[in-house]
C-alpha cells in the first residue's frame, strides 16, 4: 500500500453537491470555533499536539476548514492526498503525535453531525470517514517520503 492506493481511494470520493459545498464553506467559522473548543477540553491535549502548541493547532483547523470547503466545491483527489501528506508531515515535525490526528478526525465527525444539516452531512462524511481509514496509510506515506534520500519534503 503506497501513495497510489491514496490516490486510487480519493478518486472514489464523490463530489458533493454545490448546496452542500456552500452550507459547509458558511458554517465554517462555527465549524472552526466548536472543533477548537472540544479539542481544548481535552484532557490529553498536550500529549496530541506536543508543547506551546495549541495555537498552531487551532491555526490548522482553520486551514482545514477553508481546504476541506475548496476540496467539497471542487473535488481534487491529487490536491487531496498531496496535502494531508504535506500537513501530516509538517505538523509531526512541530510535534503533533500521530495520535493527534485520530482524536481530530473523530471530534471532527462528531463537529460536522451536530452543526451540518442531515443532507450535508450526508454528503460530507465520506471524505472524513476516508481521511479517518487511511491515517495509517498517511502516516507510512509520509514518514516514506521524510526518509527518502534527496528528498525535498
């Protein structure tokens, strides 16, 4: 299993309507401000994102938000995976554990079920469900790519 099995899977994702797409990118900042105060309430927080970091980590569910909107109104499954790869490895080297990103993606579904509609829900969940499945295939990907000799990452 390698980045071809990323991309083969993202390219299954289905693109969501343009209602939906609209309804996630308007609730973004409601999004944004309940997904940072459950992660905050969480008692293993420092353990997740490492020290002095929890700006940073509220700084990358904002950037999540905006880019899971870009990606809803325009399905992009190499932007898709190039990026979680990019972000995986850039917020494990600040010292987000890998664990941090499980705990995320389930807050994040439990964020998305209470503030969507059931119709947008409906149509947004597969791309967390998908992002939540291949954290271990992210996780291998990325550290692949930091240990490759020459690489630029």
């Amino acid at each position: 299993m390698d980045k071809k099995t990323l991309l083969d899977s993202a390219r299954q994702l289905k693109q969501v309507n343009p209602e939906a797409a609209n309804e996630y990118i308007q609730k973004a900042e409601q999004l944004t401000t309940t997904m940072n105060a459950a992660m905050i309430n969480r008692p293993d927080l420092q353990s997740l994102v490492g020290d002095n970091n929890i700006e940073m980590m509220k700084d990358n569910h904002a950037n999540h938000v905006r880019f899971i909107g870009s990606i809803l109104k325009n399905h992009n499954p190499d932007v898709l995976v190039e990026t979680i790869l990019w972000v995986f490895r850039a917020y494990r080297s600040h010292g987000f554990t890998t664990n941090y990103w499980a705990a995320q993606l389930n807050t994040w579904i439990t964020v998305i079920k209470d503030v969507l509609t059931p119709e947008c829900f409906a149509q947004v969940y597969p791309y967390y469900e998908w992002m939540q499945v291949n954290i271990p295939l992210f996780v291998k990907v990325s550290d692949e790519e930091l240990e490759a000799p020459n690489s630029l990452h």
